[in-house]
C-alpha cells in the first residue's frame, strides 16, 4: 500500500502527464491512464466540491491555511492508500477515481482545514502519531464529506460502508457491539493513532474506527455547534481541552452521551 507522494512520481506527473486546471483544483493525471474526457468529469466534480464544502462550514476563515487557493491533486497509478502531504497536495489511485470509488471529497477536507496554527501530518512532525486526536481529524473530514454530501446532492464513495450521514449513528451502533467493538471504542476521544489502521489488519478495524470517530464527531457538531467544533480542531495540540473548554464537559462524559445517543437511535 504505497503512496505516490515521492519527489519523482510527482515530477514525472507534472512533466509528462495530463494537467487539468479549474477555479479551486489543478489536477495530474498519467498520460494514456484514462479518457481526457473522464479526466475533466473528475476535476469539475471535485471543484464543485469544494466550493459546496466552503458554502457548508462558512469561513474563510484567518486560521485555514488553504483557503480561497487552488488545491492540487495527483491522480497515480496503482493501489495505495489516499493520503495528503505536509505540503497540502492530495494523492489518489486514478483507477479509484476512474470507477468513483475515490474518497476525494474527505481527502479534500483535510486540507481544507489545515490550520496556520500547525497540523499532525506525521512526515513533519513523527512523534505526532503519538499525540495526534486522530478520532477527531479523520472523523472530522468524514463526517464533513457525508454531511456535505447529504445536503448537497453530491457524489461521495462510502469507502467504510457506513450508509451515509443518515445512517451512520446506527451502524456505529451495530458494529459497537460486535467482539473488537470495545477495543476500538477507547480510541474514540483519545489522543494518539490506531496502529491497527496501518498495517495488514487495516481493513479489519477501519470501519468501526472511522464511522465512530465520524459519529462522534457528528454528535459534537450537531448538539454544539459547527463554530464551535471547528475552532476546536483549529486549535492545534489543544484540541480535546478546546472541546471541553467549550461544552462545559469532558471529553468522556461527551463520549457517554454520544454512546447514550446511538443506542437510542
């Protein structure tokens, strides 16, 4: 599962292959790899996409690193996992954008709230594995992507099978009380990565993790407010404290809640 984010793969992409350049994307895909036509289907959805995603948590605001700029993404050949850089470009397999199974749009909100105030991306800083709320970023930018995609009418692959924005709280639920259930539950509203999520046994977790993270996140925003959440995840190294500062709460007795919520649904 390697990325195409190295020095020579995007040098060979800006070289040699097809650019496509919109408003708010500038897109690199290989040459030959798939249709000039689809290729521009892609770049003017995901243009589209961030605009709406703009639209939906307002702003721009002085801490975005990224707004109102064009992103760039690079679109690589063979399987790795999506991922962003310190840099801010955004890496996709092409076969997954070719057959819409892309997650461009959670991929685009990473960097769309990359905050001035600093970011946990791993290759600058690699003792923020350790401390990063990685609920919270990922959960974050998928909850984001399912809700935008919901309110909007939007293309959004369901990578973690979660059943959308609507669907999400129950299905966190069901897979809440499967065996691995509790042992992913401590990760939600703790500091530090899933090691799990980045070896062999990815898939065996990433959907329990991902939707939960996601539906805790969607809890937080919805009983507390969007300003109010995504001030906290701009505060960066202070997020969980943000949190409760804010909600008058601990972040554990905010998790009782959540888990009290979705029961009920």
């Amino acid at each position: 599962m390697l990325s195409c984010s190295n020095d020579e793969t995007i040098n060979t992409l800006r070289t040699e292959g097809i650019v496509i350049n919109r408003e708010r994307v500038i897109a690199y895909f290989p040459k030959n790899s798939i249709p000039e036509n689809r290729m521009n289907e892609i770049v003017d959805t995901i243009n589209l996409g961030i605009t709406l995603a703009d639209r939906y948590i307002g702003g721009p605001y002085d801490w975005q690193v990224f707004k109102n700029k064009q992103l760039a993404y690079y679109f690589c050949e063979g399987n790795f996992m999506s991922t962003t850089s310190k840099e801010g470009d955004i890496f996709i397999p092409v076969w997954r954008a070719q057959s819409n199974q892309s997650p461009w749009l959670h991929e685009t909100m990473h960097i769309l709230l990359r905050s001035s105030n600093g970011n946990w991306n791993p290759k600058s800083r690699p003792m923020n594995l350790f401390k990063m709320p990685m609920w919270l970023t990922e959960g974050m930018a998928e909850f984001l992507a399912m809700k935008i995609s919901y309110e909007y009418h939007i293309p959004k692959f369901d990578i973690f099978e979660s059943g959308g924005y609507t669907k999400v709280d129950s299905v966190s639920n069901i897979l809440l009380k499967q065996e691995k259930g509790s042992h992913i539950l401590k990760y939600i509203g703790k500091p530090g990565i899933m090691i799990k999520l980045f070896t062999k046994k990815r898939w065996s977790v990433a959907p329990t993790f991902y939707n939960c993270s996601s539906s805790f996140t969607k809890y937080l925003v919805e009983t507390y407010g969007l300003d109010k959440i995504l001030y906290a995840y701009s505060n960066y190294k202070h997020e969980i404290e943000t949190i409760e500062g804010l909600t008058g709460k601990t972040i554990n007795e905010l998790k009782e809640e959540w888990l009290a919520r979705i029961k009920q649904i």
